[in-house]
C-alpha cells in the first residue's frame, strides 16, 4: 500500500467534543484544505476518562484498558459522522487511499485500523496510558504519508515549547515525540481561541 497523497490529516481533541461550534469547526478545516484530502481522528472524551476511572476502580491493566480507550475513540468518530454526515469511516490505508480517491473527507475507526495496519506489519504501538489518541493519529499520518498533521486542541502552544517539553506538560502524550518524530508538517491548532489559526510546530 502506497502514501496517501496529498492528504492531511486531524486529530480532534476530546476535550472539543462539547465544543457548540464543533460542526462548523469540521467544515472549516475540511474547507482550509480544499481540494487537499482530509483525514479526522477523534480523541476519546469523556467515554475515555471513564476508561481511566474503570481500570483505577477494578485494576483492569493498561492492556485492557487500552483497549477500551480505542472503543472510546470509536464512539467519538460517531459524533463526528451525526455531526458531519458526509465524513466517511474509514478502517484501513487502503480505505482512506479510496477516500481520498473519491475526495471525500473521512474519519478515522481507531480500534479497526490499528490492527489492519499491524496485520499488514507495521510496527505496534505501546498498549498503555502512555499511548493516547495524540499518538495514534500521529502513528496514522506517518502510515498514510499525510502532508500535514495537525492537533486541534483546547488551549494554546507556549511559545517556543519542544515536543519533549509538551509530553512533560501533558500537552500531549508520553510517546507522542516519538511517534511524530520526522512529521513533514506539524501544527497546532487553539479551536477555543478565534480566529482559530494553524500555528507550525517545528520539530
């Protein structure tokens, strides 16, 4: 399976899924990128905070809870797709080649992808909490040879804060500089603050 080309790819932070405007913020990021192909990945929300609260609560183990969490993010993509009818969910790279072939807009089944892309043997991802969907849609876009990752997010980047530094400040997860290590293009995107604008963020 080839690079998806041209494609960009964002990872919608589940701390947006309350977000009154969250419809209009899809559309503008599938529009800012016209005609380039679009690829979301949902976080988990608060479907995986209860994740978290479970495995404190019965000691589920960061596997399983792991497991749970992409279930979390399954539900996520579900709002997505009731707030945006045209995304299309996609379980494969070979899906989103065919997305981005019909130019539509698509949006990512995270449990399903993961183990279509290790059945083809792409390298896993760690199962524990120091892997969370930041990760996962970072892992995607390298898979997919996106153009461009973006991370839409709550609240701002500091100024001049490395990946490392924002891993530390649980800005993003523990693996993430890893996983977006050698990323083409990377920005980061404040959907709480408008004008909502693409900020680069030079690794």
């Amino acid at each position: 399976m080839g690079k998806v080309a041209d494609l960009t790819v964002y990872k919608i932070g589940g701390s947006l899924l309350d977000l009154p405007v969250l419809a209009s913020l899809l559309r503008d990021l599938i529009d800012r990128c016209a005609p380039s192909q679009v690829l979301f990945v949902s976080g988990g929300g608060t479907p995986a905070d209860a994740v978290r609260l479970w495995d404190r609560q019965h000691q589920l183990g960061e596997r399983r809870s792991h497991d749970l969490a992409l279930k979390a993010m399954d539900l996520s993509r579900y709002l997505l797709c009731e707030l945006l009818p045209c995304l299309r969910p996609v379980r494969s790279l070979a899906q989103i080649q065919r997305a981005a072939d019909d130019q539509v807009p698509a949006v990512l089944c995270a449990d399903c992808f993961l183990k279509s892309a290790e059945a083809q043997g792409h390298s896993p991802l760690e199962r524990s909490w120091h892997v969370t969907s930041d990760s996962i849609a970072a892992w995607t876009a390298r898979l997919a040879g996106a153009r461009e990752f973006v991370l839409v997010k709550s609240t701002p980047l500091p100024a001049g804060i490395s990946q490392h530094e924002a891993a530390a400040a649980g800005l993003v997860d523990a693996a993430f500089p890893q996983v977006a290590s050698g990323m083409p293009r990377l920005g980061w995107l404040n959907a709480r603050e408008q004008p909502a604008v693409v900020i680069p963020w030079p690794q």
